[in-house]
C-alpha cells in the first residue's frame, strides 16, 4: 500500500522566463546610426576647420587656403545566432520555448551593438582616400588611473580634455560599470552639493550629472593593469553603421526530423569618427 506521498504533485509554470540579462541597446542613443548603406565597406566624408586671413594693403590678391577634407572608414562585421528546437523534446514541455528563445536572441543582438560601439571607442581607427591611414586613441584622450576609481576628479578631467577640444556642450555621455557609481558616490563628500546629484544616479532618480548622460553597461573591458575602461564622449564623434538590422527566421528542418530552428542575423560596424572627440577613464575595481 502506497503512502499518500505517492500523490503528491509537482507543478511547473507554463510559461519560460528569461533570467536577468541587459535586454536593450544603450549606447546607440549616444551614437550617430546609419542604417542605409550596402557593400563591403562605406566611408564618411568630413571636413576640418576654416581660418581667415587679414588683407592689409589696397587691391591685394585674394588669399587661397587649401581645404582639409577627411574621411573615415566602417567594414560591417556579420553575427548569427541560432537554436534548434527539438521536437521529440518540445513533447516533455509544458511551455513552447521558441519565443522565449527569439525574445533572448533580440536581448543579445542589443548586447552586441553595445559591444561593437564600446571596442569602436579604442580600435585603430582607419581614415584617409581608401581607409589605410591608422588612427589610435593617444595618451592626450586619456584620463590616468592615479590609483582611483572613478571621481569627480576624473570626470572634471574628461571635460576638460572635450571642452579644450571645443567639443559641443550637447548630447556628451559616459559609460560605466556600477561599480564607478558606487566609487563616485564614495568619493564625494555627504555634505556637498555633488553628494545628491550622486546619490540620484546610483538610484536611478536621474541620469545625467555635470552635463554627462551616465550610461550603465558591464561589457566594459579590463585592461592589463586590470583597470576598468570606462568612456566619455560626445555623440558625433562615434558612428553605427547598420547594414542589417536584427533580422529573424522561424523555420522547420527537414533535415533534422522538422526541428524548428530560430534564427536571427546581424551586420552591422561602427567607427571613431574623431579622436578628440572622446576620453577614456581608467578606473581601479578594488577600491
């Protein structure tokens, strides 16, 4: 004779919840997007600053300055993200999956785009008639680390560095990892003006202080020092090129006894489009 144990039930959710994740794209509002361009590489046209010269003497030839035209180069990098879906499996579930699963692949098409953007800060940059010429992010657009994690020192450095550059006050951001909220916080006294402004970013009252849209990310690299590169930028100084937005396919495979397969693509590249135009902040994580 059984115990009344044996009926005991287990009851599962019908439904299948994705886990914590980055779901969105934020660094794409800081960028300038191009979504309409083909081929294997495009480039993008720009042009230096004019002078003016004094005319000090009575029907004096007319000066000729020559003209400082530039450009810079995007090659799109292809991504694919595929699942199968069992069909002998799918009969033991109590949810279908294949949502869930397109609902994860968009989440991580976003990440990717914020991972593009945020290598495109630091990558040799190419420029010049047919995109040869190498252009580095040099030691003039960067903030050292000086032992610290992020401080109101380092942000007042960084504008610096932009406002010298006569950089546009609108549209500047940067982007961090939570714990250069958690150090900026730190470091700025309770009893200052700046302490609130602070405090309001760490709890998501507001997002922007000192002029700066703060932006939240974890893709952030590690360099060898293990210091954390964070980055603060204006928005015309960074380019996306999107040859392909997140394009997805929900099809059966013959070939593998009708499984369904979700499948999503991506193409897409981006590019510094001026050095001075960003700064990059090291920051300490053990402190």
């Amino acid at each position: 004779m059984g115990a009344p144990t044996t009926a005991f039930v287990k009851q599962y959710q019908a439904t299948i919840t994705l886990l914590a994740q980055q779901m969105d794209s934020r660094l794409k509002p800081g960028c300038l997007v191009d979504n309409d361009w083909t081929g294997e590489e495009k480039y993008y046209d720009q042009y230096a600053e004019d002078s003016f010269e004094e005319i000090s003497s009575r029907l004096a030839d007319t000066p000729i300055q020559e003209t400082d035209h530039r450009r810079r180069k995007v090659t799109p990098s292809n991504f694919v993200s595929n699942t199968l879906e069992d069909p002998f499996e799918a009969l033991a579930m109590l949810a279908d999956p294949k949502s869930t699963y397109m609902q994860a692949k968009m989440a991580s098409a976003n990440r990717k785009i914020d991972s593009i953007l945020i290598t495109a800060f630091d990558a040799i940059s190419y420029s010049g008639k047919t995109g040869t010429t190498e252009n580095t992010l040099g030691t003039a657009n960067k903030v050292l680390v000086q032992g610290a994690g992020l401080t109101l020192a380092k942000l007042l450095e960084g504008l610096e560095k932009l406002n010298e550059e006569e950089i546009p006050m609108n549209d500047r951001y940067i982007v961090h990892t939570a714990k250069q909220l958690t150090n900026l916080l730190k470091t700025t006294e309770i009893t200052s003006s700046d302490y609130a402004g602070v405090k309001a970013l760490v709890h998501g009252d507001v997002k922007t202080f000192l002029g700066l849209n703060f932006v939240h990310s974890e893709q952030l690299a590690v360099d060898a020092s293990s210091d954390r590169l964070c980055y603060m930028w204006q928005k015309n100084g960074m380019q996306l090129a999107i040859q392909k937005n997140p394009e997805s396919r929900l099809t059966e495979r013959s070939d593998k006894n009708y499984s369904w397969q979700v499948y999503m693509r991506l193409v897409l590249g981006a590019v510094r489009l001026a050095e001075e135009y960003i700064v990059q902040i090291a920051c300490k994580e053990s402190v």
